[in-house]
C-alpha cells in the first residue's frame, strides 16, 4: 500500500534513506553496508532458509531475518555484535557438518561461499559430524548434483522455477537426506546451467566443465550473448585461446543455455591471403547487391550502410526489413521509433498475452521474464498461436488458437475487444467499430467467448504487457497488424515488446536503410551469395565470429552494449575491405561513435561504454536507445480476406536454444534438425517415422527426417533452420508455408493438397 513512500532507518549508526517496500537487506546494501548471507539470492524472492542474515532491531526481540523482513520508518538496526557473530558461526559449523572440506579436488574451490564463509567465520575444523551416506553424484546432462556438496540453500530450485520456469529441481525433504532431485532429466534443459551458475558451493555444477581448470586460472571476458537478440549479460572464460565455460552476472542477469553453452562457434584458423582480399573488395566494386544475416554487429551494419552509400548496391536482410517495416508502422500510431516494453515491467506484470511468436523457443529471456510474472504476481499469461506450446503450458492461463495466416483478423479482434472502453481518435474508433467481428471470428477461429475470458484476465487496472513476435513481422499484411498492436500501447497503456528476431536484427533495422530485395551480383555477409563473406568458414573469405570481434549489439531492451574480443582471429575484417574502398577507420569500433544518432544512438567511443551491475543490481551496460519522435499517422486499412491455409503447413521454427548456423555449431548444444509433427500431421500427409522428405521455401531446398511428437497437436509442423548453414539467411517469408513435398524413400506421394 505504502509501497513505495521515503522511510528512513539507521543501520550500525548509519542513517539510510529509502522507500517503504525494501527488506532490510536491500537498504542495507543500498548504503554499502555488509551483511553476511548464504541462500539470499537477489533476483528470486527471499528464500530465507540459512538464518546468516540475522540482524538485532531496536525494540523487537530476538534476531530479525533481514533478507526478508521489510525496513519501517526510523528501525534502529544493529548488523553486527557478539551474538550476531556467534550465531553466524554456528550456522557455519553446522554447514560443515560431514561437507567434506576437501576443496583441493572441487570444482567451486577459490569462488565457493561456503569456503569463503568458513574462513570468514574462523571455523577451522569441523566440530560436528553425522553419519556419512552413501550418495553418489547424479549427471544430468548439462548439470551434475553432488548430494554430498550441497548444503540445501534452495537457490536452484528457485531458479528453475521463478527465473528460467523449467520447473525440473525439487527440492526432496527428509531431514539429514533431504536432497535436490530432478524431476525432468529426460529433458536435459540447457537452462539448468542456470541453476548451477547460481550455487554457492560445488554441488550443481556444468558437466563439461567440471574439471577442467581451476576458477583463478580462467581470463573473465565481458560481453554480450549474439545468439537470440536478448543480448543477455556474459562473460567468456578463456585460457590459452580457448573458451572454458560462459558466466554471468547471476546475482542480478540470466542467461539461457544458448548462451552459456553455445559459445564454441569461432572461426579458427583464418589467414589473411592479399589475393583472396583483392577477390573480396573488388567482389565489393561491382556489387549490385549485398545481402547479410542478423549475425552483424552495429558497428558492421553502419559500415555496410555507407559502403551502399558510396556504391549504389541494394542492401538486403531479409528478417531485419521486415522488423523495420513493421516498427516503421508501428510508429505511425505511438509517434515514438521504439516499442514502449521493457523486460523488467514484463516480469511485474498482472497478465501478459503472448501473440505471434512461439517465445520458448524466439527468445528465452522473454519467456523468463513471464514466468516471473506469472510465478512472482499470478499474472494471466494468454498465448495466441496457431499451434499450441507444451512447454509452456505450466504458466499460460488461456490457449487462444487462432488460424495459420489470420493474425490480422486477430489482431483486430484483440484490438476491438480490448479497446472497447479507450478514448480513440475519431477515425480510429470508427474503423474499430466498423469491423466485421462475426466474419473475423469465422475466419480466425477465435470465438466471442474466448474475448471475453480474455478481457477478463485484465480485470486489474494496470500492468498489462504484450509480446509480439516474428509471425506477425513476416505477414503480407505486417503493417496493419503492426498498428493494430501500436493501438493498445498507445491507447490500454500495454507494456508493448516487439520481440526482435535472432541476432542484432534489432540494431541493423536502425542503422541500415535496407532494400527489399537483391538483383544481379551479390556478395553475401554470412549468407550465401556470388562471393561470399562467412565467418563459418566456408565462404570465399573468412570473416570474424561474434566471440572474435568488438563491436555493440542492440538488445530487446533496447540497450546498446559491448562485445568484446574473446578468442583470437587471424584474417581480415569487414573494416579492412571497407578501407580497401576508401573508408577510414582504424578499427571497427571507430564507428561506435558515429552510429545514427537520429535513430537514438549516443555519439559514444566504444572504450567509454560501461559494462557492469552495481551493488544493488543497477543495468550499466552501454547505454538505452534514445527514444526519438516520428510523425504520426493514425489511420487503420480495411482489414484484408484472410488466406485460407488449408492442409499440413510447416512453421519455421528452431529447437530450444537454438537460434543460427552459429549455435549449430556448438558442441554443447547438439540438436538434431528433423521435421517435427504430430500424429495428426502424419496422417494428413500420409508420412511416417523416419520419412525423408524434399521441400523448398522461398528457394532454399529442405532434405528433412519427419519425426513424429506425441505432445504436438494439428495439422503444423515445426521447420528447424538453424542446420541450413548461410542459406537460412535467405529465408524471407512469412513463418507458416504450405507444405508440398516429395518423399524420397522412393515412393513420389506428390504434394499434400491433392
Ligand atoms: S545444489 Fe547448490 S544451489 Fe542447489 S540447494 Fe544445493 S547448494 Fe543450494
Ligand atoms: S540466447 Fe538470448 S536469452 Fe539466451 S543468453 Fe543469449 S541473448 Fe540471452
Ligand atoms: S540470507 Fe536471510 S535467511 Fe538466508
């Protein structure tokens, strides 16, 4: 209720100013003071199982937990005296009981709480012991459990449940045995890397890199993960030009397991050959187009921006223009280039409605950031999709299934429903009111009833947020829909996201003035092309990977921030060839500065650009777009007969965690690229298990394995890309196709529409 109003407490004599709502703790670290804990993890809700945290509050008897206890006005707070002190040593010896201290031989040695603690706290010998048992470590794939390390603070659990919602640890209680057990192995969720990345001591560990080398030897490399467009936190941990594991910032950031696992994408072995460059730069000269993927930093995007400039050549990147497009729309109704969302007011959310995009497995740091919401605040989660998601089942409180090319009819439908009561614009309102809601509903699939239950999970005033996705991005009629979602950020105060697609696809649709199309001779940047540039390795040159170069990605939160050089590269770099045409810039990052500052760039040199989370979990990574003002123009087109996708259809759609050619190439995260249908699929296309099929879309020839999931409903199944090495870069349609294939265990069963 106060939430929120300044207080004032004092703190071993300290006065602290804060606001009514904090713990304790939270005001404690605030002003810098000290307070010892052990199961306290910042961005999950207290789990206030240790008792480390213990304070003394004037007034009140007994130790106070102040991980969890929130601070009133004018508390007079002791952190610190005898008691509090024994106390706290006790709590240590009691975790030493039978955790062997043995740490030469353990992974976590040298950043392991406990061993810090047990130093902190003087405990030099283990004054307790209970009977050893017999308690082997269990793999779990991505993750090993150590029973006999783990002192049961709960965090993982917590993770796993409120932060990535896998929802596999559980705690298994029974005194002296209790233990953690994983009620999902056969799943072996890459996002468990997570809950190991957050244990204090070295009971859930990597599996690939238990080991491997001891904490202290690795080289902490801060960056950002290239891989979704999340552009989540990261460190690279490298020795002898190798990277060992990725970390995070735990306490306050996530990261997924795409990026804590698929960092071993480095295009190693490049040399620089003066003919092969000679090739590339005059490949350059007589360009009439050049077409690139999201794997592109900003800074490589700005310097393909002015080499269009000064050549005349069109610029293509299929999946940025169709997002520059619709943001482009999209700005018409708000007047601002941006979406308003952000990742944080997701997570307080009251009720999410997730629409055209399959988010699990689009972009995980924005499925965290609604199961946060729907675990830390109940929120409704409402997923409009054509095909249903079992693995986010746990938090969608309402499954709208609309059909396969009618997200515009579903667009004004939700527009229509939720803007019922909103003060609109003349001709805003009379569009709205004029729409067909009985022919939009026939054609959706979408019900009156289902609206209403809909509305319904808006009951609270406020905090409301939608997520968009790629579905809608690569629709014939993106535009519209893109206004029609621009309405309720506009006019319902929702809490928009624009999901970018993979990579910086963000970021080049800002920088780049993109053409639709290519025509004649073209050079391909990791894409495939007349000549082309490939940082896989296997083009006409090398080029850098992401973990090899410098450069700024944006991210879904609309920040800028820094990658830095993780492991070496021994080729030529895009700036090298834009030099060789007559461009000046020392290094890549000369251009940091010089990004569009019209599109909400900061003139800021690369070297400046902060990178790290304060005390208290403050963002200072890069710096947040400028939210620049466009010209509005607020009218809505008749809403379009939808096209009828009758028949198997196929959704361009990667596994879990995986995103591109990049995250392909990762040991770590081997996936293999079947076609994935239900039973339903299988019988409508009259293919069986193990059927290898031919198909094409938009010219990229498919050879795939049909597999059937038995938790997949209807006639749709799931195309994976990422296995499609540089051509997937020329993938450009809408994400549903219609399938027409061709068997080839000899059998010719012609196409499915027969
Ligand atoms: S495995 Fe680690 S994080 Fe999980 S309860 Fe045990 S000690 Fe805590
Ligand atoms: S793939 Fe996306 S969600 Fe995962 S770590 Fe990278 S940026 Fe974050
Ligand atoms: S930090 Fe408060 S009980 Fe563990």
């Amino acid at each position: 209720m106060n939430t929120g109003k300044p207080i004032s407490i004092t703190i071993d004599g300290k006065v602290c100013k804060s606001t009514f709502g904090k713990t304790i703790l939270e005001i404690a670290r605030e002003n810098d003071i000290y307070i010892p804990t052990m199961c306290y993890l910042t961005k999950v809700q207290p789990i206030a199982s240790c008792r480390m945290c213990v304070v003394n509050v004037e007034g009140v008897e007994g130790m106070i937990l102040s991980c969890q206890e929130k601070a009133v006005d004018g508390a007079v707070i002791t952190t610190n005296n005898r008691e509090l002190y024994q106390e706290r040593q006790n709590i240590m010896k009691l975790y030493n009981v039978n955790h062997p201290l043995e740490c030469g031989v353990c992974d976590k040695s040298g950043e392991c709480d406990l061993q810090n603690k047990t130093m902190e706290f003087n405990v030099d010998q283990q004054h307790f012991t209970a009977r050893d048992q017999h308690r082997p470590v269990e793999n779990w794939g991505h993750v090993s459990y150590d029973p006999a390390l783990c002192i049961m603070c709960e965090k993982c659990v917590r993770v796993s449940t409120e932060i990535t919602g896998d929802e596999a640890l559980k705690v298994k209680f029974g005194g002296y045995s209790s233990t953690i057990i994983n009620v999902k192995q056969e799943k072996n969720y890459a996002s468990l890397g997570e809950a190991a990345a957050v244990c204090p001591v070295g009971a859930l560990v990597s599996t690939d890199f238990k080991y491997t080398s001891n904490a202290w030897e690795l080289t902490k490399i801060p960056s950002a993960c290239p891989h979704c467009g999340g552009g989540c936190q990261m460190y690279y941990e490298v020795k002898h030009d190798r990277i060992y594991r990725v970390t995070n910032t735990f306490e306050f950031s996530n990261l997924c397991g795409a990026g804590r696992f698929g960092f071993d994408y480095a295009n190693e072995g490049a040399v620089k050959d003066p003919k092969v460059f000679e090739r590339a730069v005059e490949a350059f000269r007589k360009a009439d187009s050049v077409i690139f993927s999201n794997q592109t930093s900003n800074e490589e995007a700005l310097i393909l921006q002015k080499l269009k400039e000064k050549f005349g050549f069109k610029l293509v990147s299929h999946e940025a223009r169709a997002y520059q497009r619709f943001m482009n729309a999209y700005a018409q109704i708000t007047g601002k280039h941006l979406y308003g969302g952000d990742l944080k007011t997701l997570s307080q959310s009251t009720a999410v409605i997730i629409f055209g995009s399959r988010i699990n497995n689009d972009s995980p740091t924005v499925k965290y950031h609604i199961n946060m919401a729907s675990k830390w605040h109940r929120a409704r989660v409402i997923y409009m999709h054509p095909m249903e998601d079992a693995e986010i089942k746990n938090i969608v409180t309402q499954f709208i299934k609309y059909e396969v090319g009618s997200e515009e009819g579903a667009a004004a439908l939700l527009a229509h429903a939720l803007l019922e009561d909103a003060e609109l614009p003349k001709t805003l309102r009379a569009s709205l009111d004029d729409l067909d809601i009985g022919n939009l509903s026939a054609e959706s699939n979408i019900g009156e009833e289902e609206l209403e239950a809909l509305k319904k999970s808006l009951l609270k005033k406020h905090g409301f947020s939608l997520v968009v996705g790629s579905d809608l991005y690569t629709h014939p009629r993106a535009e519209q829909i893109a206004k029609l979602v621009a309405l309720l950020e506009q006019y319902a105060g929702f809490n928009v996201i624009c999901v970018p697609p993979a990579g910086n696809a963000m970021g080049i649709s800002l920088v780049c003035d993109l053409d639709d199309e290519t025509e004649g001779y073209t050079v391909g940047y990791n894409a495939q092309a007349d000549f082309t540039l490939s940082a896989l390795g296997d083009g006409d040159i090398d080029m850098p990977a992401m973990n090899q170069q410098e450069g700024t990605l944006t991210t879904v939160d609309k920040r800028v921030v820094p990658m830095n050089v993780a492991l070496p590269y021994g080729g030529y770099v895009l700036n090298d060839i834009a030099n060789a045409l007559g461009e000046r810039a020392e290094y890549t990052i000369d251009y940091t500065k010089v990004l569009p500052e019209e599109k909400g760039f900061k003139a800021v040199e690369f070297d400046a650009l902060e990178d790290y989370f304060d005390t208290v979990g403050n963002e200072h990574r890069g710096y947040l777009l400028k939210v620049q003002k466009v010209s509005v123009r607020r009218a809505l087109e008749e809403v379009e007969e939808l096209q009828a996708y009758d028949g198997a259809v196929i959704y361009r759609c990667d596994p879990v965690e995986q995103f591109s050619p990049f995250t392909a190439k990762s040991r770590l995260l081997k996936d293999e690229a079947m076609l994935l249908g239900s039973q339903q699929f299988a019988t409508v296309t009259k293919l069986q298990e193990g059927d290898v099929i031919e198909f094409e879309v938009d010219g990229v020839s498919f050879r795939r394995v049909f597999k059937i999931d038995t938790s997949m409903k209807g006639t749709i199944a799931l195309n994976p890309t990422f296995d499609m090495g540089l051509s997937a870069s020329l993938l450009s349609s809408y994400r549903f196709s219609r399938l027409v294939h061709k068997k080839t265990n000899n059998e010719n069963i012609g196409n499915n529409d027969e």
